[in-house]
C-alpha cells in the first residue's frame, strides 16, 4: 500500500517573513523596503499584511539589528 505522508504546512507569520527576508544581511547593512517587500511576497504570496504593516516591520527588526533602511517602496 503506497501512504504519501503529507507534511503540515506551515503559514509564517509577518514577522518571522520579515525575519527570514532581513537574515541575509548584517549590522551596518542598508535595506531596501521595496527589496525586502519583493523578498516577502516572493516568499508568502498568500500574505494578506500591507506593504505598510510590513515596512513597519522592516523597520523595527533593522533598527534592532543596527541597519539602515531605504524607504524606496513607494517609488514603483
């Protein structure tokens, strides 16, 4: 009998995306909001956050992690 074991799936949250997008990087980096948004969505398409809510996040977690941010996501 072939059983295919499915494998839970598991919905990241905000900031654990924003986590994952901002690992790449180190202290003294600068960060592209419109970049990380792209990095994010790439990664969790069904994420329902708003680009807003997720710069806002963005932007914490680089402050925390003593990067810049470039707030370039508005200039599409």
């Amino acid at each position: 009998m072939n059983v295919a074991s499915k494998s839970p799936v598991v919905d990241l949250t905000a900031q654990e995306l924003v986590s994952s997008a901002l690992s790449k990087f180190r202290a003294g980096d600068t960060i592209s909001t419109r970049a990380a948004i792209d990095a994010i969505r790439r990664a969790a398409p069904a994420c329902g956050d708003s680009d807003d809510h997720l710069v806002e996040l963005i932007v914490m977690t680089a402050i925390g992690r003593t990067m810049g941010v470039v707030f370039d996501h508005r200039s599409r």
